[in-house]
C-alpha cells in the first residue's frame, strides 16, 4: 500500500515542556483516529517532523500545523509517496535532537534549507532504526 510521507521544518513559538505535552497529546489522539504516523524531533530551534499516512489525512495535517501559531517559519522539505512506513507502530514518537544532528549554530546557519532530501530523510531512516515502539495504534 502506497501511503504519502511528508517532512517539514519549522521554528517553535512558546517552546516548553507543557507546550510539547499538549502537542503530542492531540497529534497522538488525531493521527491514531486519521491512521497517520510518524515521528517529531523538538529542541528550543527547531521541529523536524515526518508524517506518513492517507494522503488527505497527512495534508490536511500539515494544514493545521500550518495555521497553528505555535510553529514559524513552517517549511515543507519532503513530499512523496513510499511504500512503507518508517513509523508504522508509532501515532507520533517524539525524540529530542540526537547528539548527531545538526547543532543549533549549523540551523542558524541554514542547515535544515541547504539539508537534500536524502539528508532530510536520513534523520528519520537513523531514528526508526533506534526506536521501540511505546504507542501503538489501535487496529482499524
């Protein structure tokens, strides 16, 4: 089955602790009930989020990121459809960044714009590969 998988970047606003419990509360909740997976990456500068699931359901998604104010600077870095999901256990894993990602001086300095999307794609293809399942969704 073909799902779509899609990347963005963005800078949080009114990044806490509180904040990014909410966030993943109600993503883990909407994406279970829309059948979308994946997996977000959060530090003070930067969220890295993969979603993967129904087309309609990661775009439409990715719209409410788009409009929710907790997010600037939101950019889309990968979109396409693959054959498996990278997060199939996973309504949302969240990680904070790696010791092996880019720094917070390399993304003031444009890593995440100048990252291809092989490099992109490589910070989840990393992550999956580290990663045990602890939310699993429910069987449709």
């Amino acid at each position: 089955m073909t799902v779509m998988q899609l990347v963005y970047a963005s800078r949080p606003f009114g990044y806490g602790d509180l904040e990014l419990s909410n966030i993943l509360h109600i993503a883990r909740a909407n994406n279970a009930r829309d059948g979308v997976t994946g997996a977000l990456i959060c530090r003070e500068d930067l969220y890295l989020q993969l979603l993967e699931g129904p087309r309609d359901k990661v775009t439409a998604a990715f719209a409410k990121i788009n409009r929710d104010e907790r997010h600037t600077e939101v950019t889309p870095l990968i979109a396409c459809d693959v054959g498996a999901r990278l997060f199939p256990e996973w309504a949302m894993r969240d990680d904070p960044a790696k010791s092996w990602m880019w720094t917070a001086d390399e993304v003031r300095a444009g890593a995440v714009a100048s990252a291809t999307p092989d490099d992109v794609r490589g910070v989840f293809v990393r992550l999956a590969g580290e990663t045990r399942p602890r939310l699993k969704l429910c069987p449709a």
